[in-house]
C-alpha cells in the first residue's frame, strides 16, 4: 500500500502500527489521500490470487469487494474477462534527497551490477554507462575503481576502498592519538596496559599503522577523553582494511547486499524519493536492462526485463507514479546455454511512451528514443486497452433520457453516417467525454477524465490459507493495494441498536462485509456518541470516557448477535437464526443481512440474476417462517450516478426484480449533501420509502451526524450535544 510520503508498506505494518495516510478513490473517480478510522485483523481465512492482464495481483477473500464499472462487487461475483478499477496513475512522491551519485550508482547495480563477492561490480559493454557509473563512485567519495576485462568478455568495473584516502585517514587517526597521549602527559605503555594490549600496538596507532578493534577502540576513546567522531570521523570502519568499503556497507544498510540476480529488490528508500530523483533512478535502470525500439509494423514498444519478479513489480508501480502503464508477463529466455525465467514490462500505449520520454529517458540510447518519438508523431493515436467497458452505455443511455442515438452523434458533432457501436464497444476516453459534452452530464464527465484504468481479470485462483486485514475509509469506504482499488453500513447498526436497547429485541447481524470487531466498534461510538477517530487515536476528552463506559455496558447487555461468517450461503443463515429463535434468552426480534450480494445460493447457480432471486425468495420465506422481520441490504446499480440529481428508484436494485417482487417494504437513503457541496441539506439524510406493501410511500428526512455515522430523527435532534447523549434514534 503506497502512503503519501511514497512509502510503501504492508496491509499488516498499517494495521499494527494503527496509522497510515493512503490514497482512496473519491465519488469524483479521482484519487485522494485518506486515513482508515478502523485497522481490522480479521484472522485467518482462505484467499484467492487475484491476476489481471496488466499482470497486477492481489490476494483477498472471496466477499472483498472489487470496483466495476456498474459498482462494487465481492470477489464471487467477479469471473476472468471482467474489468475491474486499478489506478492510472500514482502521482505520490517524497521529499527524502538522496543525491544523484547514490541514485545512479543504485540503479546500476541493480540492473547490471554483482551484488555478492568481496565488493560490488558492474558490468556493462556501453563505455559511455562505464564512464557515468566511474564519476558516480568518485562523486560518492572513499572509493577506487578498476576494470577488469578478462579475454573477449564484457569488461567489469570492481570498487573498492580508495588506498590512498584510508592511509590518510589512518595518518589523521594516529596524530590524533599521539596528541592526545601527550596532552595528557600519558605514555605508551600505561594506556597499553589500561586497555590489555601490547604496548607495539599502542605505537603502531601513533604512527598511523594499525588501528585498534572495535571493542579496543570504544576503550580507548574512554582512556583518552576524545568522542569517537573526532577519532574517526566517517567511523571506525573507513580506517580499517578488513572492513568493507563504503559502498558496499552502504548496500548493506539497504539489504540489498549479498543478494542474487533473482533476489534483487528496490529498496524502500527509493519510494520516498523527488520526482526527479525517481525519473533518474528509473533512466539508469532502464540504461541497464531496458530498451526502446520501432517494430517493422511501426509499432512503438518501450521494455524492461529482470530475473526478479519482485523489482519487475516494483519497477511496474514506480512507472504508474508518472502514469506511465506497463504491462507484465513472464517469459523464458536463453541464459549461458540454458533458459531461465524473466519478468518482461512492455510499454505500448502512445501517452505513456511520450511520458516516458519526456519525463524520464533512457541514457545511453538516446537515439532509440528519437525515433521511437518520431514514430508516434506520424501516428493519430488509438488504444484498445485504456477503454472505459462497454457496460458504461447502460449509463449513457440513462443519461440521455429518450433522446435517440442520432439526435446524440448530432450534438457531438458527428456525421449520420457515423456508427457510435453502441452497447457493442468500449469507449474510448475521448469519445466518452464528447459524449458527456453532448449530454451535459458531469458523472459521465467524470468518468471520462478518471484517476482509473479498467483493467481485465484474467485469472482468480486459491492462494491457500493467510491472515487477513482490512481497512475501513471514511466516507469512500475504498484505498489502493498493489495498484488495485479495493471495498470497505451505517442505518442497519442504528435500526440493531434502537430494537436492542430501546424495544429489548434481540437482534442477529449477519455480516458478510465487515467484521465483528469493526461492527462492534462503530456501534458502541455510535451509541456514546464519540467520534470514531478519536477513540482510534485515544485522543480523548474527560467526558468522552464515561460515555464510552456507559455505551459498552448497554450494549453488552442488549442482545445483539453478530455473525460474520463471509460468503454465507443461505442455508447456513436460515440454520443459525433458527437457532436463536429456538432459544428464549435470545428474544430474537429482527434479522438483518448486509448484503444481499455477498450472499450465496445453496444451489450455485450460473446465472447471477437466478441466484439473487433465490436469495431473495429464501429471506423472504424466513421472515415468514420465524415471524419476524428480515432487513436486507442491497447494492445499486451504477446507473443510479448517472442521473441528476442521483436519487435512487426502484429500478435500481441490482441484478434481480426478484427483490422488488419480494419485499413488503424497500427504503433508500439519499443525501444530497454527498453529491453537492453546496446543498442546503447538510446533515439531512433522506429515507425514501419507495415501497410499502401494507402503508403508504413517501419521503422522511434525517438528521444524520456523521462524526458519529449516526442517524436521529429531525425533530428530537438535539442543536448540542447532552451529556446522556439524548435524542437517540426513536
């Protein structure tokens, strides 16, 4: 997961450290930084690898939402050949400088260099990269080179710690000593004696011949008064022979030392670089192992390839911070007689090769680049990868309300004999933001202009068995994990705590989203009416500990019972509610599922719209058979988003009729505050009651307060907030 300094880090590091500035996609499908309300160590649960065609994976549980272009759907519900959201560019960098000698130097050795053996190596046929990679270890100071080229072979460049500075430091070193000795009217032979060596050593010091262990040397810094660092300024290592040169303990400082072809990674310090930094480390690497070229068919292609899958990975999203699109593949090639396996990223979209051009380069093969840009600019670009899915037209057709599909070329500005595809294409993005001109439509504007890349799944496969977090995003309820965008319930929790605490009716949550902990958590901030992330942080007030305490007594006394069992089918639910129900203590109430679309059929069924309604049918004939109210949440469709304003309607419910038939009642939320900043419903959550088998419909308008995902009715809304936190929801 990329933080906003450029780090990176694991799901697991930010759930530990409970911390972590990330990014989110924003209703806009812009990307934005964000921080999680709630780190979830949800236990071990079996995944799945997750591979898409740009080569991105991810591992997750098979209720784990993923974006589509028609909404958030779980991960059971996605299947090889559809697309899903990934980022199209990661504009994150650091601020952290490194110095370009460092950088370089980096890039080289990871892409040509020797990272094992007495000291680092580089080899390389181009005289011009040698000669770069020779004034990089001069600028990085302590350091010798030389080159070894045995026979025909490729000429090597060795380093080394430079002979001639390590006598002079050894020089200072030992007037240093000798000053110190006579400044304190010492001798040779007692500090010899004071720290257990022979009294030769002591003078070998002075004169600058040997210096002391490491162990020796801490005593004799005591003996003598003196800091080390005045003894020996860039450390004890920089005047002993046996030791390491600088620059080879500075690769070990980045745990890169001593690692083969095959295991060589970028370092993190390297994510948390300036952008021209980054450009640079990325110009030599690509100097190394990379290449631009024209094919025969004019076709321009930009690629890199490393035995290492894991820099291959890391060099793929260092290349998505300028939105430049690499895909990756995995291939075989020929290797001293034998084949081995290579991790291959090819550049093919027009945009990305003239960013990458302009913005980072290739030194070395300059000319390669020149024509490669020469190449692009005889050519109208065209791309068959970064397309929005052809599903987006259930949107544009929502958008144009009745208008016919010429009176819609006509306002784009299109001939009649242009044929738009559609329904039967994906859209380009030009061609989906002429559309939206055409139709006025700022969501399909939106759309067009996206921080999203729609990338196609092409595998799903068990990953065994792993622990699992998750992260819970304000308001977007999304973030961005290995370059893909993943999913993270507010009234259902308040409907469970009024029927607990008010109506002392025992309620079952059957949670195939969050986890019980994340439930339990906002629940009891929702009921003492504190803000979430402040009880995350512990930043709180003297009167925001009892209500915590009173809110946690009330609730572990109510009967609430949660199961967050993912993926249940609906078998399983009907068998455990029938156990509640059989039992008294329970006083099982009300049942609440969230949501429908993570449910399973007992049948698996291949059509999906057969499957809800299955789903459907059974809650339905539950509710009946244990005589109490089941409240089911459901998913739009996307299309709702394309309208203005986007208040939903009934034919927005996803993927069946068959929950439309079956519900005696089915409410939407809308809030316009949501959609429009300067709306003068702020705070007001509407329930809109679109269906109501045995009452009338309508609309009934909220308080909702969002510090604590809290909804109240308007009238009894306290204007400040009491101390008993009254005016709950009635």
């Amino acid at each position: 997961i990329v933080l906003s300094d450029g780090s990176v880090r694991m799901i697991e590091e930010i759930v530990q450290a409970r911390s972590g500035r990330l990014l989110t996609l924003t209703d806009q499908w812009k990307l934005a930084p964000a921080e999680p309300s709630t780190f979830v160590d949800d236990g071990d649960k079996p995944v799945f690898k997750v591979t898409t065609r740009l080569g991105r994976t991810v591992c997750t549980t098979r209720s784990h939402p993923f974006l589509t272009i028609e909404g958030w759907r779980p991960l059971a519900e996605i299947n090889p050949g559809d697309h899903v959201a990934v980022p199209r560019c990661v504009d994150v960098f650091g601020k952290r400088p490194l110095g370009e000698a460092r950088v370089k130097l980096l890039a080289y050795l990871l892409g040509d260099g020797t990272l094992t053996g007495a000291c680092p190596r580089f080899t390389n046929g181009s005289e011009k990269l040698r000669a770069d990679f020779r004034e990089a270890v001069g600028r990085f100071g302590g350091l010798a080179v030389r080159e070894e080229t045995p026979g025909d072979r490729t000429p090597t460049l060795a380093v080394s710690a430079d002979r001639t500075e390590l006598v002079e430091r050894r020089v200072q070193f030992g007037t240093l000593v000798r000053g110190r000795l006579v400044g304190s009217r010492g001798s040779a032979r007692r500090l010899a004696s004071r720290l257990g060596v022979a009294p030769a050593s002591v003078t070998h010091w002075c004169q600058g011949e040997t210096v002391p262990s490491a162990a020796v040397f801490d005593d004799l810094c005591a003996a003598l008064n003196v800091d080390a660092d005045e003894l020996a300024p860039e450390g004890l290592p920089s005047i002993r022979r046996t030791e390491r040169n600088a620059l080879t303990r500075w690769l070990e400082s980045l745990g890169i030392w001593g690692r083969t072809a095959r295991d060589k990674f970028v370092p993190g310090v390297v994510f948390t670089l300036a952008r021209h930094e980054v450009a640079c480390f990325l110009n030599r690497l690509f100097a190394t192992d990379g290449w631009a070229t024209v094919l025969a068919s004019g076709q321009v292609q930009l690629g890199f390839c490393s035995t290492s899958e894991r820099m291959a990975r890391q060099v793929q999203h260092l290349l998505l911070r300028f939105g430049v699109i690499a895909a990756l593949r995995c291939r075989q090639v020929a290797y001293r007689g034998s084949r081995r396996t290579a991790f291959q990223l090819d550049i093919t979209d027009a945009e990305s090769i003239r960013t990458f051009i302009g913005e980072i380069g290739i030194f070395g093969k300059e000319a390669a680049l020149c024509r490669a840009k020469a190449a692009l600019a005889t050519k109208r670009y065209q791309t068959n990868r970064d397309l929005i899915p052809a599903a987006a037209w259930r949107q544009i057709d929502a958008a144009r309300q009745g208008a016919s599909w010429q009176s819609v070329g006509a306002l784009m500005g299109l001939g009649d004999g242009v044929n738009l595809h559609v329904g039967k294409r994906g859209l380009s993005r030009n061609r989906l933001a002429a559309i939206a001109r055409a139709l006025g439509n700022q969501r399909l504007h939106d759309l067009a202009a996206s921080d999203v890349y729609w990338d196609e799944v092409v595998s799903i496969e068990p990953a065994g068995v792993r622990r699992v977090y998750d992260l819970t995003i304000p308001d977007t309820h999304n973030f961005v994990a290995n370059d893909i965008c993943v999913h993270n319930t507010a009234i259902v929790l308040n409907v469970a705590e009024h029927a607990a605490l008010r109506a002392d009716v025992g309620v079952a949550v059957f949670s195939l989203e969050m986890a019980k902990e994340q439930l339990a958590l906002r629940m009891l901030c929702s009921e003492a009416r504190v803000d979430l992330a402040r009880v995350r942080t512990g930043h709180l007030s003297d009167r925001e500990f009892p209500r915590l305490a009173m809110a946690a007594g009330r609730l572990g006394d109510a009967p609430i019972f949660i199961d967050d069992t993912p993926a249940l089918s609906v078998l399983e639910l009907r068998a455990k509610a029938r156990r509640l129900k059989r039992d008294p203590a329970t006083k099982l109430g009300l049942v609440i599922v969230d949501y429908i679309q993570l449910m399973r059929s007992s049948e698996g069924r291949d059509n999906r719209e057969q499957e809800i309604s299955e789903i459907s049918r059974s809650l339905k004939a539950l509710a009946k058979e244990l005589r109490v109210p089941v409240v089911a949440l459901s998913q739009l469709n996307r299309q709702v988003e394309s309208r203005t304003p986007p208040v939903p309607r009934l034919a927005d419910l996803r993927e069946s009729g068959a929950i439309e038939q079956d519900a005696d009642v089915i409410v939407f939320l809308y809030r316009d505050d949501y959609y429009n900043e300067d709306s003068d419903k702020k705070g007001v959550a509407e329930v809109i009651v679109a269906k109501q088998r045995n009452g009338p419909t309508g609309t009934v308008e909220l308080t909702f307060l969002r510090e604590f995902t809290r909804f109240e009715n308007r009238e009894v809304a306290p204007d400040d907030e009491g101390e008993d936190g009254a005016g709950a929801l009635q």
